[in-house]
C-alpha cells in the first residue's frame, strides 16, 4: 500500500503541470504566522478524531494491558504473567480456545462456500432476486433477535426437536444446546445462517465487475461450465475473496452475541468463545485481571491475524 | 478540481475555520458539561431515591413509598436500571462519588458483605437493635445482612424456595402436596406415568442450576448445609453425594424438564398441566397469578419434606436488601426511611403488591398461599436457611454454579462435579480468608 501512495506522491511532486493548486512546500513569500496558524487549524481538526480514539480506544486499551498483569485480590497486586497461565491451568479457558479455533474455521469457511455457492448460482436467471432477497434477509437482522428465533429450534422443547418426532426421527432429537461440542457446532451453523448474506452480496458485485469480455473471450477459447468457473471466474473474485475472509475472520474470534443469548457460554462454561470469557470473567466470575488478559489475549490475536492475512492478500494493486 | 479549489479558498479565510473549530469545541464542552451534571440523584425534597434493577417493581416502591412518607415524611423515588450485571457495576462506580443514591437494593449475605468491606456503606446496627426489641426481624436473618458483626442491609422481602402445583392436576390424578419423602415420589411417578413431567429443573439463565441443589441438601441435612455454605463442611462429604445421587436419579427416571428448560414458560406449563411441580422462588406466584390462576385456589404450593422424617424442617429463604450509601445525597432521610422499612404498615403494601411474604414476621402475606406458608413455618419453628446464591464468597457460587449446570447435562458425574465444587472451595475460601486479614 504505502508503495503506491509513494509512487503517486513523487509523481505529483516531480510533474511541473501537477494539477494540485496546494504548493507541495510553503511558498518564500507567505507569512510564518499565517503558516503556524493553518498548522494549527489542522490540529485542531485532525483533534477531534485523534482525541477521540485516543479516549475511547487507546487509554482503554493501555489500561487493559496493565490490569492484566495484577492479580483480582481485594487488594491487587503485581502478578506478572499469572492471568496469562490461567490458558494453560484453566480448563474453561482451553476449552474456549478450542471453540473459538471451531469458531473461527466454521465461520470462515461455510460463508466463504456457501456465499460464493449462492451468488454464482443467483447470478443469472429468472428466481434469482428471490431468492437472494431470502439469502440476504437474515443479514439484516440483528445477532440478538437471530439467536432468539433460533433457541425456540434448538431447545430440546424446540421446533428442531418436535419435527424430528414428527417424522418418526424419536432417536435423533437431542439438546443440540446441551452438550459439547455439539452445542459450538450448531451455532456455529446458526450463525452462517445469518452471515452468509453478506458474503452472498459481496460475491455478487465481484461477479458483476468481471468484463464481459473476458468471459466471452474464454467462450470462444472453448472453455465452458467448470473449467470456465475455476480457470476464468474465480482468480477474478480474488479481491472479493480476500474481503470474506478477512471479515469473517475476525467476526469469528469476536463471536459474543449468539453465544449469549442461545447458552450464556453454558452448560458448565463449555461453549465459550473467548470473548464470552471476557465478559465472564470480568462481570460474572469478578476476575478483572483475568478478564483483562483474556481480552488483550483475544485483541493481539485478532489484530495478528488480520494484519498477517491482509498483508499477504492484499497487493498495492489491490488485486 | 473544483473541491481542490474550494480547500484554497477556505485556507484564505482561517477565520470560517476557527469559528468551526470554535463552534465544535464550545459544543463539546456543552455537551460534557450537561453530562455531568445528572440530576437524578440530586435532593428532592420530601423524598429519598432508591436504586434498584427491577423496574416491574417502580409502582410497588412508589406505594409502599407513600407509607413511609406518613411516617417519615419522605418518599421512595425510585430509578432502575434493568440490566442487573450494569446495575452492579453503576452502583459500585456511584458509591464512591459524591452524587450516591440515597438507598439501593442489592443481594444480601457475601454480595453484602463484598460491598460492605469496601466502606462505602452506613451501619444500619441501631436500626436493626431496633427493629430486634419491635419483634419485626428474625435473629436467623441478622447474619446474611452483615459484615464483621455490624448490619449493612435492611431485608427488602422475604422469599421462600417452593415446589408450585396446579391443584386442578393434582385432583385429577388423586394427589396431595406430599408431607413426607415418600408422598413426594409418589407423586412423582403417578404424574410420570400420566405423561406430566413431574419437575420443572434448569440451568438456563445459570443461577436456576443452584435450586436443587440448595433444596436438595438441605433437605438431607439442614445443619450441614448451613456447615457447607460457611466453608466449614465439604462438598465430598455423604451428605452432598447423597443429595446429587438423589437429583441423578430423578433426572434418569426422566422425572425433570430438559436442562434447557426456559422457567419464562413455567407458570404456563403449570396451567397447561405439562409440568407437575415447579420449584422456584415464591415470587414466582406474581407470574402464576398473571396466567389467570388464582393463588390458594388454582394452584398452591409446598415446601420440599425432608428425606428423612427424622429430619429437622427447613426452608431456602431468599431476602434483598436495602443498604444507604455513606455518601447518600439524603443520608438523615434515607436512615430514616431505612428504620422504617419493616413497619407493618408499609409492609402490608410492598408484600400486597409483592404476592410475597415480608422479612417482618409480624407482617401478614396477602397473598393466601405465602400466608399459609408462614404460618406453618413459625408454628413448626422451620430452620430458615439462606439461598446458595448469597452464600459464599460470589466468584465460589459463579463457579460451582457452573459445575452444577454441567451436571444437569450429564457431562459430569456427581462425583466429579462435588470434586471440582470442593477444590473451588478450599481455594475461594482461602482467597476470601486472607483478604480480611
């Protein structure tokens, strides 16, 4: 990225017709107060969003970190990297690593497959809009009321259950809430019931801006059904691929609401996700060092992956 | 070109600049300033604000308030704050600002005394010395509302763990409310062969996962429950493994709800007959009533018998409290009204609008069922035991809570789950001990 803003700032520099009126230094003739005061103004500007990130993101964060490292006493005291061990000794806390891995795999990979599925085959065709419009509507729902629909399925008393009895399936109905890993697995499936809007209309637009030249042009090559798809079509959704995953990926590590609301991270803290432990830690357990370490844990993980993927993913061309 | 042109023209004139910038300043400090200076706390005369995380129950305050405005000459304002896990924590932060609310409800045994360490609260021991020579507190509760042998919290209410039953059900099949253990299994399996399910036991919403448990244990033995809760017993003791094999059994015969039962459809499943016998707070008869059932007449309630006959009988009883701020607002008019909470008089209303019963045991439930219990629990002199939930240092009751709900699933074994509950133990208990020291 910061290659090509390069590129394009010696390009404007170096043009002596540079369409930019704004001198690139202070010309002689301008008054030093004038320029302190337009510095200024800049400033002040620029405080606002800088200010406002600092107290609302930053402070908060710098907080975080240093809590992390006193133990949750009454009276707290320096615990170096104690609330760090508590993955390898808590066996909530291992389990929760273990569901936000399941998270994090489930929620990249059947939006990414389903979405890219849907979009292709809604692309053309006269049922298409409708049934993107249902595809797509969970998307505007929000994670909250998702959940609620979804525990009147998955309680044992629940719709999932009943239908199952219904058609003579007795031995199948189960606490799909109730046991692990079961419990992960189905919301992990609740959930791409409702993401996969979003990576559908992402795909869409990835398919629209694909020359129709192109596509022509490996027609008349011979290549058709499959191998047109594999060969022509999906090396140009490459951007838009690199999108899903990259926001699915850090909706499955901050996976919160779903979770919540359908088990509280229960039976017995077996379906938290880190950012369940967080909050439970933190509010419910009263462990704020722990909770605190738990939460700088989750953030460099999120912002490790985030960063290493998009880095490798994302060119300056941004292809 | 033309918005580059534009960004020229508006660096010529830095004033239009400046006014912005000084406009989006001044509106900040506006803005903060009108945040900081909430009222909601301040002094209104004649009045006392009380913090609380019900808001269903903002009428019954007002009107018990109009009780204590005849004697003290103050009134309840209350301000709710649904969410209980923000209530905490606001209450904590505004306890130590000089805007406190003059009295807040708050849970009473360890949550109590975790707030009450902190100093924060008034030594209410006058008002209970009191309240003790008037007859309208029990000594059994004193130890739940204090900490370090003063008294931080005045009970707010008075609840017992009972079993509901729809009397319409039971008439059906030729039951009455059991009076011994085995009446009570008996009830069990005629409801089980009936097609009702005989127990209502959950774990969704977490804290549900403690009622059998408490109910359980100290129905084999009140004197170690109350061991138990005071870290003196262990959770491998026979006692406790005799109460979780008790709670399997039940669960095998398939005598209780799904572990993800929602008690939300409770009173309806009750009306429906889908469920036989619901245990739950005895506040729960407000929700029964509100399905159209009358209390006393279309259902009832009873206390669980104790396994043994031989056994002494007890309750699970469930009190918040109201507590005063040190920094309350209206700290005179908050004490003033805190010392006469427990008047019969207010009583009547708050336990009227409640349907439960009041801490005061001269205080009379309107509500026939609650009354019907009291009666029989002051008569037969019934050991009133405190809820789990309050009953330890929290971070040990979150945890085992959690233990217990993993049992409810099957995903351990009593076994397991006591040990794990017992280990929990010895280390919060420890932890506690050596911050009082």
């Amino acid at each position: 990225m910061s290659s090509s803003v390069d590129q394009r700032r010696s390009v404007f520099a170096a043009s002596p017709s540079s369409p930019d009126p704004r001198p690139v230094r202070p010309t002689p003739g301008q008054r030093p107060g004038r320029r302190i005061r337009e510095k200024l103004a800049t400033a002040g500007f620029l405080a606002p969003a800088v200010l406002l990130v600092s107290a609302l993101l930053l402070l908060p964060f710098a907080s975080t970190v240093y809590r992390s490292f006193f133990d949750d006493r009454r009276i707290s005291g320096f615990a170096g990297l104690d609330n760090y061990a508590l993955f390898l000794s808590d066996p909530a806390l291992t389990r929760s690593i273990q569901n936000t891995l399941m998270w994090v795999v489930g929620t990249v990979a059947l939006p990414l497959l389903l979405g890219l599925a849907i979009a292709v085959l809604t692309h053309t065709g006269g049922w298409s809009r409708v049934a993107r419009l249902v595809v797509v509507l969970p998307y505007a729902l929000s994670g909250s009321a998702v959940a609620v629909v979804w525990n009147f399925v998955l309680t044992t008393d629940g719709a999932a259950n009943q239908m199952l009895k219904a058609f003579g399936l007795d031995s199948l109905a189960q606490g799909w809430l109730l046991e692990w890993p079961g419990n992960t697995l189905v919301m992990i499936a609740a959930n791409t019931w409702q993401s996969a809007g979003v990576a559908v209309i992402l795909f869409l637009v990835g398919l629209q801006t694909i020359p129709p030249e192109t596509l022509e042009a490996a027609s008349l090559d011979g290549a058709a059904g499959w191998r047109k798809f594999w060969y022509v079509v999906l090396p140009q959704l490459r951007t838009v691929s690199v999108i899903v995953v990259g926001t699915s990926l850090v909706n499955g590590l901050k996976s919160f609401d779903l979770i919540w609301v359908l088990t509280q991270g229960g039976p017995g803290r077996a379906s938290e996700t880190l950012a369940v432990s967080m909050y439970q830690e933190t509010f419910l357990a009263l462990h704020p060092g722990a909770g605190a370490a738990v939460a700088v844990v989750l953030t460099t993980i999120v912002l490790v992956a985030s960063w290493l993927y998009l880095r490798r993913q994302l060119t300056p061309k941004g292809n | 070109m033309r918005s580059i042109g534009g960004a020229a023209h508006w660096s010529s004139h830095p004033l239009g600049r400046r006014s912005v910038l000084a406009g989006i300043g001044a509106g900040t400090v506006a803005t903060l300033a009108g945040c900081a200076r909430g009222d909601s706390t301040a002094v209104k005369p004649g009045t006392t604000s009380l913090a609380n995380d019900n808001a269903t129950w903002d009428q019954g305050y007002v009107a018990a308030g109009q009780e204590l405005k005849k004697l003290t000459g103050y009134a309840l304002r209350p301000l709710s704050n649904p969410n209980p896990t923000s209530y905490k924590q606001v209450t904590q932060i505004s306890l130590q600002t000089t805007k406190a609310t003059d009295m807040i409800k708050w849970a009473s045994g360890y949550f109590l005394k975790s707030l009450a360490r902190t100093g924060e609260l008034s030594d209410l021991s006058s008002v209970w010395a009191a309240y003790e020579r008037k007859g309208w507190v029990t000594p059994q509760t004193r130890e739940a509302m204090s900490y370090r042998g003063s008294v931080y919290g005045i009970p707010l209410y008075e609840s017992y763990y009972v079993f509901f039953y729809n009397t319409g059900l039971f008439r059906k099949h030729g039951l009455k409310a059991p009076d011994t253990w085995d009446e009570l299994l008996h009830n069990a399996e005629v409801l089980k062969k009936a097609g009702v399910v005989p127990f209502v036991a959950t774990q969704t919403g977490n804290w549900p996962a403690y009622e059998w448990f408490q109910e359980l244990v100290s129905k084999v033995d009140p004197t170690f429950y109350a061991e138990l809760i005071s870290g003196k017993a262990q959770y491998t003791d026979p006692q406790a493994q005799k109460a979780l094999q008790i709670w399997q059994d039940f669960m095998n015969k398939g005598w209780m709800t799904p572990a993800d039962f929602d008690q939300n459809n409770g009173p309806a499943a009750l009306k429906t007959g889908r469920v036989g016998m619901f245990l739950h707070g005895s506040w729960q008869s407000q929700g029964i009533a509100a399905t159209g059932m009358k209390p006393g007449v279309d259902f009832d309630a009873f206390v669980m018998p104790p396994v043994e006959q031989s056994t002494r009988r007890s309750v699970i009883t469930e009190s918040g409290v109201l507590a005063v701020p040190r920094k309350a607002v209206s700290h005179e008019a908050a004490m003033a009204n805190a010392a006469h909470w427990l008047d019969p008089k207010v009583q009547k209303v708050w336990t009227d609008f409640l349907q439960d019963a009041s801490a005061n045991p001269l205080s009379h439930p309107g509500n026939p069922l609650m009354a019907g219990l009291k009666d029989r629990a002051l008569k037969e002199r019934w050991t009133l035991l405190p809820r789990y939930g309050e009953s330890g240092p929290p971070n040990l009751v979150q945890g085992n809570t959690d233990d217990l709900g993993s049992f409810m699933t099957g995903a351990s074994s009593p076994r397991s789950t006591l040990r794990s509950m017992a280990s929990r133990a010895s280390k919060e208990w420890a932890e506690w001990e050596r911050d009082e020291a």
